[in-house]
C-alpha cells in the first residue's frame, strides 16, 4: 500500500505555508517525497523552505501578497511560465472578527478576496495550463466549518469558506473529466495563530463553549492535516474522489 502514497518525482504548489496547518501540510507532502513551490506574503518567511531543504527535497519560494488581485496574478504567471507541478494547495487564509452590523466593506472585501478570490485566479490560471497540457493534477482547498456554519462576528470569513467550499464543488464538476480532481479539507478548530487570542483567554466563555462541544476533547493541531493532504495529493489513492470536503474537526459537525 506505501506506493499509493509516495509523491517521488512531483511538485506541490503551496500556499499559506508559511505557519499553521499550510506549514504542516507542505512538510508533510515533503516527507512523502514531492518538492515544494511555496507563495508566501514575504520571502524573509523561510522557516519552512529551510525545513524542506533539510529534507533534502527542492524547494523554490516566491513572494506576494494575496490581498492583490494584480499581483496574484503575476506571481501565478510567472510560476506556471518557470516550473511544472501537479498539484496545488490553496491553503492562504485570514479571519477578521466584528460584529456583522459594525463589519466594514474594507474588512469584507480583505477577507474576500485572501480567501476565495486567489484561491480562484490561482486554480483557475493553473486548472487552464493543465488541461492543455494534458496533466492529471490535483487541487486542495482548505475551507473551514464556517463553510458549513455562519459563526458568530465572522461574517466575511463564513461567507468566504462557504464559497471556498462552493468553488472545490464547482471546479470539479467541471474538471474532472480532465483527469484533474478538486477536494478540500475543512479544519475544526485548531491551535494556530487565527485564534490565539481566543486560546489564550481560557476563562473566556467562547473558549470554553468551543472547548466543551469538541467530541475528541481537545483543539486540533496543525499536525492533525498530514495524512489528509498525502492522500487527497495522491494521484493513484484518491482516482475516484472528487468534489469532496473532508472535515478535520475533532467530531464537531458530527455533534
């Protein structure tokens, strides 16, 4: 069965993997042996592109910031001109809390446009190039249990993820007959930076409300995504599974 899952000879596109789960999900396609392109905000953000140097797999970094539809554009035009790949995880994502009614259109259109509008440009310039290429890649997208809930002060962020969910769906109906299928993982609530502010305030009654609904009885870690994305980034394990969401949560959605 270890073949099913041994990414030798291919190249991961990576963003968000500067911390986090987008971190933990390109060490872990490294380990099973594929070479890493990542996007991150700066290239002074090299603590996983060391990392995946020291696993002796290549690794190329380039900078932009997602928040830029123009730049978002270039960066991917330029990485589709200059390497090859098979597969692509849309990992890049911000939260920006406030109550709905005080929730500005700055911060609606941020949010926006991190979460759903690159993932979309990015998936669709690389989606264009391997369907004239002919290759069979696979895309990842994170989406989020606000994809399936509307939280609370989280509006721009549900609206995002469920339209990150809505977009894994929408690219696989059309490109899977390509050879070319779309998943995404859905995290519950894991211990990243997103929420550190409410990790750290543990008398806080959001803390102890999320806390108490989680089936497994604890937050998740960033860890928690290794084996989801080497089997959602397989070309032979995954050849008949497309257009699904897998929730990482703990049992959360199951409550």
């Amino acid at each position: 069965m270890a073949h099913l899952f041994n990414l030798s000879g291919q190249t991961a596109l990576v963003t968000g993997a500067a911390g986090g789960i987008g971190q933990a999900m390109a060490l872990a396609l490294t380990e099973a042996g594929a070479d890493i392109i990542l996007i991150v905000r700066n290239t002074a953000q090299r603590e996983t592109h060391d990392a995946i140097l020291k696993h002796g797999r290549q690794c190329w970094i380039f900078a932009c910031d997602l928040g830029i539809g123009e730049a978002v554009s270039e960066v991917i035009n330029n990485i589709l001109r200059s390497h090859k790949f098979e597969i692509l995880v849309n990992a890049a994502g911000i939260q920006r809390r406030a109550d709905a009614a005080e929730y500005t259109q700055e911060l609606y259109n941020e949010v926006m446009q991190v979460n759903v509008n690159s993932p979309f440009a990015i998936s669709r310039e690389v989606g264009k190039k391997w369907i004239a290429d002919g290759t069979p890649g696979r895309i990842i997208n994170v989406a989020s249990l606000a994809s399936y809930q509307g939280g609370v002060r989280m509006a721009g962020y549900s609206v995002s993820k469920g339209g990150v969910a809505m977009l894994t769906k929408a690219l696989s109906n059309e490109w899977a007959k390509h050879g070319i299928r779309v998943n995404g993982i859905a995290p519950g609530y894991i211990s990243t930076n997103m929420n550190v502010d409410v990790r750290t305030n543990a008398d806080s009654a959001l803390f102890d409300s999320i806390s108490q609904r989680i089936p497994s009885g604890r937050w998740g870690d960033p860890k928690d995504f290794q084996a989801a994305i080497i089997f959602l980034a397989s070309k032979p394990a995954t050849a008949y599974l497309t257009g699904e969401i897998i929730a990482i949560d703990g049992g959360w959605l199951a409550r």
